[in-house]
C-alpha cells in the first residue's frame, strides 16, 4: 500500500473515530488515542512519519485499519454527500397500499436531500405524474416527519388507466422534464414496476415527441436525455421473486396473527372449528407463514393444491387433533386456494365439508383488508429505510446504460437485481400454476417458501408415530437456558414434534442446566407442546446457571435417562454453557455427546448468529412504546424522552428501534461517546425546537457506558434544554422480554428446531460407536445461526476467536453499519459509507443461492 494511500486511510479512521466500533482489541488507551485524534488531527507530515517507523502495516497510531469495505477514502465520503446535486428525484407508491411504505418514502426524500439532490412527492401514484400540477410537490425534510409509524401510504396511490396508454406517459414525462426530475423511484407491486419500465424505455423517443411538439426545448430535452429507474417492492403478499420480503409483509402477518390468537381463545372456549381467510390471490405465503407461526391443522395455497383426497385427509386430520385432547382446530385458507385441477376451494366449501363429515361447530372468518391496515411493523419500517437509502444510491449512481433494478432483500443483504429478470420470474410463477405446473411454481417462488412448505408438511400432515419409541431411535433432550425470550417455545414445540416423528424419544428439562443437574427432566409426547408457539416467556423455566460447577450431577443424569444428544436453547449463556461441555468432555465422557445452542435472547449478543429468537418481539415492544412517547410528545411540544432500552453491553436494540422509531439518537456501547458528542446531540435538539418538529426520541443502550447513565444523560438534557425544551426519562426493563412471539419470532424458532432436530439426528448416528455415543469432534457441538443469506452451523469452539466474553457480545455486528442511516434521516451531518451498498446480481443467481429463513 502507498504511504499516500495509506495517509488517506490513516484520516479516515480519524473521521471514523466519532463513530468507531469498539472492539475488544482496543484498549481504553487506543480509545483515547481515538478521542485525541479528534480533537487535535496529526498535520500531514506527521502522519507520513509515523508510517515509515510503524512495525505493523495494518494500524497506524495503534488504530486499526480496517481492512473490509467499511472504511473508505475521504473523497468517497465527499461524494456521498454530493452525488445528488444538481439532480431531482421523484417518489411514488402505485398499485395497492402496504405498511412501510412511510418509511420508504421517507429515507427516499431525507437521503436525498442529504445528498443535495432535490425531492418531489408524487401523489396518487402514476396518476398524479400524469396529471402533474399540485401533485407533484417538492419535499422538504420537516414534511415526512411522524410518516414511520404510519399504515398505507401519506401521498397516496391509485390505479392509472391513462398511464397504460402512450399519450398518459407523453404527459408524465413533460411533467417530469419540466421540474428537471430525470430519477424516479417508484414503491409498488410487480404491475407498477412493469410499468415504470415501459415508461423508462420509451424515454427517448418521449422526448423527442415532446419536442417536436414544442413542449420542450432542445436544451431540456438534453438536460433530461435518460430516465434513471429504480424500484421498491411493496406488497403484503410477498408474491414478487427476486426478494425475500417485500415492504408490508410482515405488517401484514402481525395483523392476521392478532386475529388468529384472538379467535383461538372463543375456539377453545366453545370447541370449534375455525376457517381463516387470508389474502393472497397468487401467493400462498401470507397462509403459508400463518400456519406455520400459529400451529395451524391444515393451510390452502395456490402454489400446492392438495391431493384428489384431501377432504378424506382433512377430515382424518382434525378427528386425530381432538381425540389427543385439542379443543379446537384452525384452517388458514388463502384466497386464491385451487385443488390440482385448477377448481377454487373456497372457504365456505370446506366449513360445510368439515360440518358434514364431523359435525364440528364451525365458523368462517374472512381477514379482508384488514390485513392492509395498522401501524407497520419495526421490521418493515426498517426494511422500509433500507431500501430507501439504496433505491437513492442506485438512482444516483446510474448511467444510460444501467438496466432499471429493484433492491431486494437476501437474508439479512440489500441487494440490487434486474427490473424486468425479477417481474419475468414471478409472471413464471403465475404461468406455471395456470398450466398446473405446481412443482416449477414451488421452485420458482425460492428456497425460502420451499422452506416454510417442508417444514408446514412435516409437523401438519406426516402421523406422529403410535409407539413412543422406534428401533434404532435415539433419546433426544431438549432445554431453555439464559433470560426468557418470546418465541422459547415455539422452538421447543418445533424440536420436540420433529424429534417425535423422526422416531425418537424426546425429553424436556426444566430450569436449565440446574435442572439437568438436578434431574428435572420428563419425557414429552406429541400433545405436551399443544398450543406452545403463540405463548410467550420460556414454559419450561429458564435460568441463567452455568454447567461447569455441576458437570458430575449432569454427568450421571445423562446416564441415568440415557441422553444421546442435547438442544440448548438461549442466549449468552447457552453459548457459554456449550463451551464449558466441550471443556468438560475432557474428564466426563458422558459429556461426549452432540448438542446444538439455538441462539434465543432478545439481547440479540450470541456470536455465530445475525438474529437471535426473541429479538424481533422485543423490538416491536420498544417502537410500539416510542410511537406512544413521541405522540405525547408531540401533543405537549418542546419535549425531549431519554428512552433506556435492554440488551446488556449489545446496542442491537437501542440502534434498530432507533430506526425503527425515528430516534435522534441512540447511545451504545460499541461506539464510544464522549460528553462533547452529548453536548452536539444537546444542540441538535435545540436546533429542532426552531422547526415545526418541536420533540425528540433519544435511545440508550442500559450498558453503553458506565459513567453516562440514563440519570446522567436526563440531567444533563435538563439543564441545557432549560427553557428550549422539557426531558422525560422511562426505562423499559423487563417488558422487552414479554408478551407473545411475533410472525418473525414463531416462524424462525420453528424453522431452527426443526433445522436443528435434523441435524442432531444425523450427528448421533455419525457419532454411534461399540454400542454406544461417542461425540468429541469440534463440530459435535455447534450454534446454529443465520449468517447473511444462510442458516449453517458452527462449532462453538471456533467462535471463541470472535467473541469478547468480558462484555458478552461478538466482535463484529453486521448492524453496525445500518448507523450512519439512522444519524442521517436524524438530519446529523455525518458521512455516509457508500462502500457497503448493495451488489448487482442476476435473479438466476439469486434463486439459486444459499437457502434462506
């Protein structure tokens, strides 16, 4: 590397320094060494000196250079915040309305205008861009303000007849040359996308048109010679390939879940059968993860009808479901469901089947557009502000020779595919089960629907077997350990059933690994986790007690029930646990068996995983309570809330509810603050009692720092906000760890149990030897977590190397870089790393990929 580059490098880190991530290399010496540099930056001289004596080429001043493409140079950072000038962009929502979209909406105009790009709105869609006037309004920082926790759409979408027709879009684009607007994002469904396209296509020739005509001249003409498209997905039914989630899904599934928990408590009060229908006229996915999230006896979807005796297999299956002792059953219909030969099943159809054949008290509940509705999820708002900020990257970024792209979402990745590659596999999709090509529609909507199917049909139609135990079955069991976190038992429901179909003996141990010291263990049948997945908190008791001091009680209980393989289920200390087994196996051979850790804490700190079960719930508790405080404060004026929210030393929670909510700030303890970045967060606020958003939403992380406590901060706001504005302080405690599991929550912890029973399964046989279990390879004790596109395994032994056990969290975040994000649509003025957008792909890659939950 050359001394110049590297000098480039050495200010970044400078620049970086206000929002370093700290890790556990750095020492309290290095952080210091990182505030100085702040306050007073070596001369250029200076810095080229230190390079010539320095030993070790990867840090400078013992500051770490990273190496990954979170840092970049400064002229980068420049450019970010000047790629927009001199550009207009315009946003719009088409086709049906979908919760996020605000949030979408938003980032779009707050980056932009970051980026001195000017922003208009688009109101009424296509609709409006046709008809121009006041409907194409420029946008100002204030005007999206209090839009996240908004349903629908505030600029509002309608159906275009006119834009279908050439003459409509001849008109949209004089609207468009004439303000100078030649970006246009457009939030929609694959219809309105197809259509923007068109219109992108047809661009040239438009303007030449349009200037024969002498509505434009040639010098607007040439100012505006290429139309940049980008698109967001935004349709609750998820039904566009290409992605992984569209903006509103998940909104849409918190909706139908309400109403599911809701009709589950008459259901069982009066033994009924209820019929539930839900949207999804192509795509079966919404019914799909319904099912899956609530426990659901059967589910129709388009994309697999059911066999020619399905109504003989139905009917089986609920009679089998009450007769365990069950009383109610639960069908989740979506309202394009078809039988192989292409006949709808109607939901009315199968109440008067299930009335028929069993006499079951029998009801039908039509969700309707209620699911369209609400306040959207934290996941979608944040899916909303991601894809935002790229859809503003990519408009900015792209050339007349740049295909119209959609940003997509691949696991936990932003990623950029083909416009049209994306609308031409989902009209495939459509094709195929027109011409009843059902197999090619499962494979064309992605591993991930494959996924929830396989998963649906293991646990709702294979007969849990009628003897407890099988031959050459193994005994498997199952425990909590660590804090409580939603969606505990939907996991253990999904590991204990899949075990009992495989054959095996399933055991249950109560209150962690005291429990399994002590011998609290049972065996559990079929009917033992009945009615678990929708249930909150940890059914089996959890603590958060380690195994080392108690490895000969454990020991001699592994022996005493015959113990063969082990599924931890928890957070930090399940982890932790799993290393102190591994240690153990050198004097206890008992210990030598398989056993799999579940990450499971709303902390969201176990290394090896993106997500943790419980995280999702306990973040929509936070931006449910912030949405309340920041209506209150609103309503009062002039009022500052320090919200303090859980999490230990991990900031997972305070920076995604910090997105999530609209926050002004939020403090954690990977990224060092000092009293000077308190007292610029002080002035923000001031600044913001100037314009019409006179409140403000400051987030702390319970451990980011142990001198600047939630006491401190709100004193300290109290006294420089004096007579500008009033502080209020609430600590959220232990409700993030309750109330019911989310979608998100009950559909990954019934994936994991069932990926991990599977996998628990073939590592016990791999490991039978002279009659007995012998596990003592590293990769005999595994997390199972999420990492990018993928759900893998990894030994916990090889995890050490990336945890910081002092604070409990790993030494790299993936979330640290979604930040800057929530400190520029803060209106902060800080560089936007631009390094870390999304990459190009193709769709054929993309359906190829790593599975995904």
């Amino acid at each position: 590397m050359h001394k110049e580059e590297l000098h480039l490098k050495f200010f970044m880190c400078v620049i970086q320094s206000r929002q370093l991530v700290r890790t556990p290399q750095r020492t309290a010496e290095e952080a210091s060494t990182c505030s100085m540099l702040i306050q007073k930056p070596p001369s250029k001289t200076d810095a080229l000196k230190s390079l010539d004596t320095m030993d070790d080429p990867d840090t400078v001043e013992g500051i770490p250079i990273f190496k990954n493409e979170w840092i970049m140079t400064h002229e980068e950072h420049h450019a970010a915040k000047t790629l927009g000038v001199g550009k207009a962009i315009a946003v719009l929502t088409s086709g049906g309305d979908a919760q996020g979209m605000n949030a979408a909406v938003r980032a779009v105009v707050r980056v932009g205008i970051y980026t001195g790009a000017r922003v208009f709105f688009v109101h009424e869609g296509y609709q409006g861009l046709v008809d121009g006037g006041d409907n194409i309004r420029e946008a100002t920082w204030e005007s999206v303000s209090m839009m996240l926790q908004l349903g629908g759409t505030v600029i509002g979408s309608a159906r275009c007849r006119d834009f279908r027709e050439r003459e409509g879009r001849l008109r949209a684009a004089h609207n468009l040359v004439k303000r100078g607007i030649t970006n246009l994002c457009v939030i929609g469904g694959d219809g309105s996308l197809t259509g923007a396209d068109t219109f992108r296509s047809e661009w040239s020739d438009l303007l030449s048109d349009l200037q024969k005509s002498g509505k434009i001249t040639a010098e607007e003409a040439a100012k505006s010679r290429y139309l940049n498209i980008v698109g967001l997905v935004g349709s609750i039914d998820n039904d566009f390939c290409g992605t992984d989630m569209t903006i509103g899904t998940d909104s849409a599934l918190h909706r139908i879940i309400e109403i599911v928990d809701a009709i589950t408590t008459t259901a069982q009060s009066h033994q009924r059968t209820f019929v539930l229908e839900v949207m999804g006229r192509h795509c079966g996915y919404l019914a799909l993860v319904t099912s899956l999230s609530c426990g659901a006896d059967w589910v129709f979807i388009p994309e697999c009808p059911p066999d020619d005796d399905w109504e003989d297999h139905l009917c089986r299956r609920l009679s089998e479901t009450r007769n365990r002792g069950s009383r109610l059953n639960i069908i989740i219909v979506a309202e394009g469901a078809i039988d192989k030969n292409g006949k709808p099943i109607s939901s009315e159809d199968i109440k008067n089947l299930v009335v028929k054949r069993l006499g079951y008290d029998t009801r039908v509940t039509v969700l309707g557009h209620v699911q369209r509705g609400g306040t959207p999820s934290a996941f979608d708002r944040i899916l909303g502000s991601r894809m935002g900020v790229e859809a503003v990257m990519a408009l900015l970024e792209g050339t007349p020779d740049t295909p119209a792209c959609v940003v997509s979402l691949s696991g936990n990745q932003a990623v950029r595919l083909p416009l049209m590659e994306c609308v031409q596999v989902t009209k495939d999709v459509t094709k195929a089960m027109d011409e009843r090509r059902f197999d090619e529609a499962l494979k064309l909507r992605g591993r991930s629907f494959m996924n929830n199917w396989e998963v649906y049909k293991l646990l709702a139609h294979v007969r849990p077997p009628v003897s407890k135990v099988l031959s050459g079955s193994y005994t498997v069991a199952v425990m909590n350990v660590g804090a409580p976190a939603a969606g505990m038992n939907a996991a253990v429901r999904s590991t204990v059933r899949i075990g009992l179909i495989q054959g095996n003996r399933v055991l249950v141990v109560h209150d962690g690994f005291e429990g399994l010291a002590k011998g609290q263990i049972e065996e559990a049948g079929w009917s033992y986790v009945g009615g678990w997945t929708g249930q909150g908190g940890s059914k089996l008791g959890t603590k958060r007690t380690l195994p080392k001091k108690s490895f000969e009680q454990i020991s001699a209980n592994i022996t005493k029930f015959n113990i063969q393989g082990l599924v931890v289920i928890g957070g930090f200390e399940a982890y932790t646990g799993g290393l102190e087994l591994m240690e153990g196996r050198k004097q206890y051979d008992e210990l030598c068996i398989p056993f799999v850790v579940i990450p499971a804490t709303v902390s969201n700190n176990v290394p090896g995983s993106d997500f943790s079960v419980g995280t999702d719930t306990a973040l929509n508790t936070i931006c449910m309570t912030c949405d309340r405080i920041k209506q209150s404060a609103a309503g009062t004026k002039r009022r500052v809330f320090i919200i303090e929210t859980m999490g230990g030393y991990c900031g997972y929670l305070a920076t995604m509810a910090g997105l999530a909510a609209g926050a002004d700030a939020a403090y954690i303890f990977e990224e060092p603050f000092t009293i000077r970045d308190l007292q610029v967060n002080v002035e923000h606020l001031v600044q913001k009692m100037k314009t019409t958003v006179k409140r403000g939403l400051v987030l702390r992380n319970e451990k980011c720092n142990e001198n600047y406590t939630t006491d401190f901060i709100f004193n300290l706001y109290s006294e420089e906000g004096k007579g500008i504005f009033d502080s209020r302080k609430n600590v959220l405690g232990h409700m993030q760890q309750g109330g019911s599991p989310t979608p998100f929550d009950r559909n990954f912890a019934t994936k994991m149990g069932a990926k991990a029973m599977n996998w628990m399964s073939g590592k016990i046989k791999e490991s039978y030897r002279n009659g007995r279990i012998f596990a003592n390879t590293p990769d005999s004790g595994c997390v199972l977590g999420m990492r990018k596109r993928a759900l893998v395994f990894q030994p916990v032994t090889e995890l050490k190397e990336q945890t910081d056990f002092e604070h409990r969290i790993p030494k790299e975040q993936w979330w640290l870089k979604l930040r800057p994000i929530l400190k520029i649509l803060a209106k902060y003025e800080i560089d936007l790393d631009t390094s870390e957008h999304a990459h190009f792909e193709h769709v054929s890659r993309k359906r190829s990929g790593e599975a995904t939950v």
